[in-house]
C-alpha cells in the first residue's frame, strides 16, 4: 500500500504549478501523469501576464527567459469597416516589465516547473501512470487506483486528491459534483501556416462568409485556429480540404499565397470546445481545480492561466491543513468560494463573446446585431486607446489576482 499526503492527478500547468508550490510548502505531493512526456500539438501555449508574475516571485524568471518564445502585445478582432482588424486590447499600455503575453511551447514551461519541483525532496512525479478510479471509504475519497504502460497496478492512499486532468476528468464523472454546460456555437480547427516579415504581429483575427479564424504570431509561423459551427466537422472535411483553403483565403487574403502548406486534413486537428463547470468542485477528500472544475471557450486564450490561478489559490489555503495532515472539508470548500466567483464572470464573458459575434458571424449575420453598431465599436476602440486598456487588463490578469504561499517564494 503506498501512501502520499496530496495526489495530484494530472501533470498539465495547473497540477504542475500546485506541486511545485506544495513541494516547497513541505508538504508531500507526488503527480501521476499517464503520458511519457509533455510533447502535445496544438495546446495552449500562452502565457499570461499573471503568470509571468507568478514564476518571478518562485525566482523562475531567468530560466523561463531562457526559452524560445514569441510576445504578442496586441489583439486585433475583424470589426472594423470591411470586417479590417481593428486593435481591442493592447497591453503595452499596462505596468512593465509583464506587459505582453509570452507564447510559449507547453511542454518546455511544463519541464521547467518538472524540474524546479524536482529539486525538493517532498515531490514525485510517475509519468506513464494513469489514474482509472478513486478509492472512497465511508464516503470520502482516500486516493486513486492506477494503472502503468506497462500494465501494472496499484493503489495510492492521499489525505488529499486533487483532480488537474482536464475535460475528461476521472472525477467528473461524480454525479454529486453536478456538471453545467453551456451551448457553444463553435469547434475549432487548429493548423499552421507559414509566417513571413511584414505580416501583422501579435493575436490577429479574421472573417470571411460564415467563417472565422484567430491567428497567434509565433515567429515562423502562424498558429491558426477557424472557428467552424458546431457538429460541422464530418461535413466541412467532406467538402475537400481545397473548399477550405478558399474559406480561409477570403477571410485572411494576405495568407493566401501559403494556403497550399496544408498538405492533407491530418495537419488539420479538431477541438470540441466545451463550456461548462461543476457546480461543486469538491466532496471529501477531493478537489477539482482547472479544466477539470471548468472547461473554457478559446474565446480570450485564458484557460490555461485561470487553471494555474485555480492552483496558486489551492495551493496558499491548503498548505499549512496538509503539512498538518488535518484537511477539512471547510478547507477545501474555501478554494471553491474563492475562486468560482472568477469563473463565473469569465464564462458570462465568453458567452457574450459567443452570442455577439460569434454565433452571427458563423450564421452569416452582422455581428455586435447590426454592421452599423459593429462600425460604431470600430471607430471608438480605433479612436480611444485608454478603452483597450480593461480588456488588456482583464486578458492580462483575469477577474482576480492571487497571490502563493509566502513559504514557497524565493
């Protein structure tokens, strides 16, 4: 029987930020990760200003220089005359030296906060092992079955476990947490194409005839996502990846010269996007932080930093509880209450992002309700730049700040 003081199911920023902040809390942590490694295509690789700050104050900044990134400070939305790009959020304009977004591969943030936590002694990490089902006794979670590449199984005992898996969490399937969904009106396609010198910088977008795509400048290419309605995948990859190549040159026709660096619809990846949240993100012995506690729209790129903002607050109430080994259920409760107000008011944003220009636009309908009030928007966010300052803000760091535990900053 093997034992720990908190699992972490799930290796991706959110568990790996909690263990990191655990780890030097003193608090017994180990991470199961049924991947061999970090190396996924397409996930989201932004990195927020919050969580800029945050790998400052853990003495991470250096190393974290250190890696091949791009900074966008712009995003620019197809609302102007014509559907041009028109600036929206311009983080330039908030306090240095954090005032861009970093893109950044995923895994090489991932194998630097693997590494940092390496380093203490209260912290493991099992790749290659998944988690298959929860161990409760007398209603309360007392740790995780698991299961290795190899095929062999076992059982880890934790005073805590917490669930960072992501949409396909093993603990959403609990029917007492109440899963909410919200209708979407979109997937999202996901491919590159080349980028050239001369090209627009920063988070461009662009629409053409019920068509939208978002385009994240990372140096030498593009990486584009087009939104396409929902369900509409089989359909749309019938219609020939040639119909799609003239879809996304109407809509971008600065990109139409590259358009032919799609060689097959295997370079073309699919996402389901979902909207949703538990309604209660714990029972005892568990916590569910990050996707696993809220799956959110593209809409923003914000997912990612509100799943390690989910960990950094997880990680400052429940430290002192588990290095005592006494994890109440109002502990646990508390990471909830601080941190859902935050999701809330940010999926009621991106399901205004949703209803007013995205559904519209993907229906061949005026966004914003009328072209003429979408032209209006234009003209005062081309004309008012202190206006870009609230949503650069608010794409920057979110609803709410947190801060980690004093313990684990160096």
């Amino acid at each position: 029987m093997e034992r720990t003081t908190c699992c972490v199911v799930g290796g991706g920023p959110a568990g790996m930020v909690l263990a990191l902040l655990l780890a030097r809390s003193g608090v017994e942590v180990t991470v199961l990760e049924k991947h061999a490694d970090f190396l996924r295509d397409f996930r989201g690789d932004t990195v927020h200003p919050s969580t800029l700050v945050l790998l400052d104050s853990l003495g991470l900044a250096e190393r974290f220089a250190q890696l091949p990134q791009r900074r966008v400070t712009t995003v620019q939305l197809p609302v102007g005359t014509g559907r041009s790009a028109v600036t929206v959020a311009d983080l330039s304009v908030l306090r240095p030296p954090y005032n861009y977004v970093a893109m950044v591969p995923q895994w090489d943030l991932l194998d630097l906060l693997a590494d940092e936590a390496g380093r203490e002694p209260s912290f493991d990490l099992r790749m290659n092992t998944e988690a298959t089902s929860f161990l409760i006794e007398s209603g309360r979670v007392t740790g995780v079955r698991y299961r290795t590449s190899d095929g062999r199984t076992g059982e880890l005992r934790a005073t805590l476990t917490v669930a960072c898996d992501g949409r396909g969490s093993l603990a959403r399937s609990r029917p007492e947490l109440g899963l909410r969904r919200f209708t979407c009106p979109m997937d999202a396609w996901w491919f590159r194409i080349p980028r050239h010198e001369g090209d627009p910088r920063g988070l461009v977008g662009a629409a053409g005839d019920r068509f939208l795509t978002a385009m994240i400048d990372r140096g030498e290419y593009w990486q584009c996502a087009a939104l396409i309605p929902k369900g509409t995948d089989p359909q749309r990859r019938a219609a020939g990846l040639d119909r799609f190549r003239a879809d996304f040159s109407l809509a971008a026709p600065w990109l139409a010269d590259r358009t032919k660096a799609l060689r097959s619809w295997d370079e073309v990846k699919l996402l389901d996007v979902r909207l949703d949240r538990l309604r209660r993100w714990h029972r005892p012995g568990l916590l569910c932080i990050g996707d696993a506690a809220h799956a959110m729209s593209p809409v923003f790129g914000i997912g990612i930093n509100l799943a390690v903002q989910d960990a950094v607050a997880a990680a400052r109430y429940l430290a002192e509880p588990l290095r005592r080994g006494t994890v109440s259920p109002s502990d646990v409760r508390s990471v909830q209450r601080r941190r859902r107000p935050t999701t809330v008011a940010t999926q009621a944003l991106q399901r205004m992002a949703h209803a007013c220009f995205i559904a519209p636009v993907l229906q061949g309908r005026p966004p914003l309700g009328s072209a003429e009030r979408a032209r209006r928007v234009a003209r005062v966010l081309s004309r008012a730049r202190w206006i870009r300052r609230v949503p650069a803000y608010f794409v920057a760091y979110g609803a709410l700040r947190e801060r980690p535990p004093a313990v684990a900053v160096r």
